[in-house]
C-alpha cells in the first residue's frame, strides 16, 4: 500500500485510478506535479499529492477541472509509478481537457491566432496592476494580438507554464520548457520560456513548424549571380560555408535549403542544432541538450567517428566548435554552420576571436555569406513616390522613383507581405585566401574579395528597393545604413 497517511480517507478513494477521475486531469498537468487522480465522489476530485497542502497545485487543478479538489499525501516515487500505468508512456501533448475554462479558451485563442498568421513568436507581457498584453510576432515585427484582462492573465500564465511542463508554483526564477501544439496539419513544436519582472512573469513562446515545406536556395531572394556562386561552394566536396547575421536574420534558414540541394542517398549528413528548427529528410539531426552531456563539441566529436561526408553546425560560438569544424573542412568535409556577426568581412576577425588560427581558416573556407531578412511590400497597396534628393545625392546611380509601403486588407494595414533575404558573398578565391593568412582586417579582406564579386548588403538592399521588392525604410530598420 503505498498511502502513507490515509488521512482517514473511506476506502471509496483507493486504488486503482478510476478512469472517470483520469479523463478529468490533463496528462501534462499530472506528470509536471506528480498528481495521481484516484477517483470523483459526489462532485469531489480525489487525488493523491506528495504535498496535499500545495495551494498553488490545488489552485490549477480546481481551475483546469472546475471540480473541488480533495488531496491525500502519497510518497512522489509510488505517484509517478501510478501515473505510468494510468496514463501510459506517451509524450506530453496539448490536449483538449478542461476546454471550458475561459484561461484554457483564451490561450487556444491565442495559439491558434499566432499559429494561423504564421508567428514567430508569441509574447506574454504582464502590464502593472495584473492584466496582460499578449503580442506576436510576424515577418519580424511585432504586433499586439490580445489584451489580457488581470484576473484572467495570471491563469492564461499558468496554463501555458504547465503545458510546457515548468513548475507554476515558482515565478521568480526564470525557466524554460516546451510542448506540441496540435495544429491543422501537424503539430507545431512550442519553447516557451519565462522571465519574473517588476510586473510579474513574463513568457515569451518561440514557435517551430519543424514539418513545414523545406525552404527552397533558388527562392530566398539571393541575386542569381550570387545564388550561383554560392551553390558551386555549396556543393564543393569540402570546405566550410559560413552564413553569418544576427538572431533572425533567416541563416539557418539558408543552411537548411543549402542541405535540401544535397544528394543525400550518396552522402553522410550530419547536423547538430540548438533548437532543431526543422525535419530535413535523409539528414542525421541531433538537439544540443548539455544536462544530457550532448554539447556542440561532443556531438561534433562524434560526428567524426560515423564516417561523415557533410556536417551542419546549428551555430558557432566557442572556441572548440570553432576548432573541430575548422579542422573537418580541412580533412575533406563539408561544413556548413552559422555565426553572430554583422558583416562577412568581420566573420574572419570573430572566428580569429574564437581562437581559430588564420592559417587554418583561409584553408577551411569556401563562403562566407552574411545575410538579414526585409518585410516584402504588398504588391496591392504598395505607392510610388519620387526618391528624395537626400538619398539621390548620397548614391551614384538611382532610380527616379521608388516603392513606399500603404495598408490594405490584404496586408494587415501594415504594407508587407512575408519576407525576403538580402545577401552580401565572399567567395574565397585565392587572392581573398592570402589575405586572410596574412592577417588583413576586414576592410582588407572585403578590398580583397571585391575582385571575385564581393558586394556590401546595401548594395543588394538598395538593388531591391529600386526593385520595388522592399522599400528603403525597411532597409534602413533592417540593415545599417551609414550614407544619411
Ligand atoms: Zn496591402
């Protein structure tokens, strides 16, 4: 018997787990607090806690059930036994239980809304005084979803922090956690993670269509003669491709659609993320985890041994990633991987910071592609203006006029519709080469590489605003533009 202290519970509330008290307690919520649903007696939710006196775990469990909650201690070992067999093995997956409460209809509201305009993200701010205001995140903007009235937005909060498996009795320490989302189509993969303010907890939930249609190299908006630089280095049987920019600037993105290329029945490949944004098919995909001892390097490392032919590496950013995939391009692998720097010039300088010797870098690399992403006008409401003499009179050649962003329904009344990339390349050559070796900073290594091609990302920004693809706003908010 594993009751510890029956409480002087009647024997009515025992075991086994009556399915009709299972039905009633989502999956998520009894394996994030150890609560083992035992039975309904006249209205009563009877359940077994390793702490029958945890207000906040009766709170939710009242709100997620509308029921009265009757709790008996039981050690957390035997709860989670119980669970087992209760529930079966499953992952956790967002499920329709409790579908009746206005904080478990506000948050599907919300996800489905955030899911159905293809967000991003998905913020949940608390404002002073206990309400909410929940915004999303679309095409790299964001833009208020809901307003979130104070009773409500503490328990949309908590919801939320359950399904994703975080510990709702704790709002002071940041947390992170995840949960499937079911979507029409698929499930959507949701990282949500918290951060206590002054006003409260704030959550933000990154999204990842990791199912969606693969990105397609020849449709990300990189020019043609670029694209076929690019892809020659892409398919090169070694060397290392580097997609440089900040968060969000679509990298992964562009090394996803570069593996898609890949003849991957012939070939290895290997790639290690943090998050896996997307399924490749054919593709070895494995997630970062640290607390599972599965780090950058480690994975990397043992990469090596499988006999590898390509190896992606979601991100660059310490020193022995940074040496491993410098010397896999070096011993005849292709690498493909991302880092945080601003321009591709300035790449060489931050993998030179992460210790890689220059020598070894002008050999390992092929490309180095840097890269932001642009809101596309909408072609319905897009107007045509003259450009202004401030900007005719800072550029040799332009244009009479150019493309401004209106409003219309179609858009959102925000002018844009979905993004495009714009790119610069250095396609190492050998001059490029001898002047990486040779220790150039990086207005010498741009000098260099502008003989095999090398364009500043203004260049392909301001060849898309004359385009009429984006407009010059957006690429003044997007890329830095020092010529005003
Ligand atoms: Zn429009």
């Amino acid at each position: 018997m594993a009751l510890i202290r029956p409480d002087g519970a009647p024997p009515a509330f025992g075991f086994p787990a009556m399915p009709e008290a299972v039905a009633r307690i989502p999956r998520e919520l009894a394996f994030t607090h150890d609560i083992l649903p035992l039975n309904i007696v006249e209205g009563i939710l009877v359940v077994a806690l390793p702490d029958p006196d945890d207000a906040d775990v009766l709170d939710v469990l009242r709100a997620a059930t509308r029921l009265r909650v009757r709790a008996l201690p039981m050690e957390r070992e035997a709860i989670r036994d119980h669970l087992r067999r209760a529930y079966g093995e499953a992952a956790p997956v967002l499920r329709a239980a409790g579908r009746d409460a206005p904080a478990v209809r506000m948050l599907d509201q919300i996800l489905a809304r955030a899911i159905a305009a293809h967000a991003s993200d998905i913020h949940l701010e608390p404002r002073s005084g206990g309400s909410g205001q929940v915004r999303m995140r679309v095409d790299g903007v964001l833009r208020p979803l809901e307003s979130v009235p104070g009773d409500l937005f503490a328990a949309v909060s908590s919801r939320l922090k359950l399904l994703a498996g975080m510990n709702i009795a704790d709002r002071r320490q940041p947390q992170d956690g995840r949960c499937a989302i079911p979507s029409k189509a698929r499930e959507i993969d949701a990282r949500v993670s918290s951060v206590p303010t002054v006003d409260g907890e704030k959550l933000v939930v990154r999204l990842l269509d990791r199912y969606g249609a693969m990105p397609d190299l020849g449709r990300l908006g990189m020019p043609p003669a670029m694209l076929e630089r690019y892809r020659a280095a892409a398919r090169a049987p070694w060397g290392c491709v580097v997609v440089a920019g900040p968060t969000g600037s679509g990298k992964t993105t562009t090394l996803y659609a570069s593996l898609a290329e890949l003849d991957v029945a012939s070939r290895n490949v290997c790639s290690v993320e943090d998050p896996i944004e997307m399924r490749v098919a054919g593709v070895t995909q494995v997630q970062v985890n640290p607390r599972a001892g599965l780090t950058f390097p480690t994975v990397l490392r043992a990469f090596m041994r499988q006999d590898p032919n390509v190896v992606m590496v979601g991100e660059m950013r310490d020193r022995e990633t940074a040496a491993v995939a410098v010397a896999a391009a070096l011993a005849g692998q292709t690498v493909f991987t991302t880092l945080h720097a601003n321009d591709a010039p300035r790449t060489i300088e931050r993998l030179v910071e992460l210790g890689a010797a220059r020598h070894a870098l002008a050999g390992a690399l092929t490309a180095i592609v840097a890269q932001r992403l642009v809101r596309t006008l909408c072609e319905r409401c897009r107007v045509r203006e003259a450009v202004p003499e401030r900007v005719r009179a800072t550029l040799d050649s332009a244009p009479e006029g150019w493309f401004v962003a209106r409003g219309c329904r179609a858009c959102s009344g925000t002018g844009y519709v979905g993004r495009t990339g714009v790119y610069e390349l250095i396609d190492v050559d050998d001059a490029t080469r001898d002047a990486i070796a040779g220790g150039a900073s990086s207005v010498q290594v741009a000098h260099a590489a502008r003989a095999a091609g090398f364009r500043p990302l203004i260049a392909d920004g301001l060849a898309k605003v004359f385009g009429g693809i984006t407009s010059f706003d957006e690429i003044v908010r997007v890329v830095a533009w020092s010529g005003l």
